[in-house]
C-alpha cells in the first residue's frame, strides 16, 4: 500500500467520522451530505490506488 492511498482512507475516515459526529450535533444537513460525499469519494479513491 502506498502512502497516497493511504492518506486518502484516512482522510476519507476522518470525513465520514466528522459527518456523523456533526449528524449527532444536529448541524445543517447541506454540511452533513457534502462531508459524507467527500468521505466516501476520498475512501474510494484511497481503495482504487491499492
């Protein structure tokens, strides 16, 4: 595994993390999609480079 896609499941977790924690928080769902979007674009990329 390289350090890219490496970098790239871990940024994809620290999103997906944030927009459940902000889901807790009841913040503004346009927030919520666009970090869980985010998240799991960063995890495929990151699982697509392995």
């Amino acid at each position: 595994m390289s350090g890219t896609s490496f970098v790239l499941i871990f940024l994809g977790l620290f999103l997906c993390g944030g927009a459940y924690s902000f889901w807790k928080q009841k913040l503004p769902k346009g927030v919520i999609v666009l970090l869980a979007i985010c998240g799991l674009m960063s995890l495929a990329a990151g699982a697509l480079r392995i």
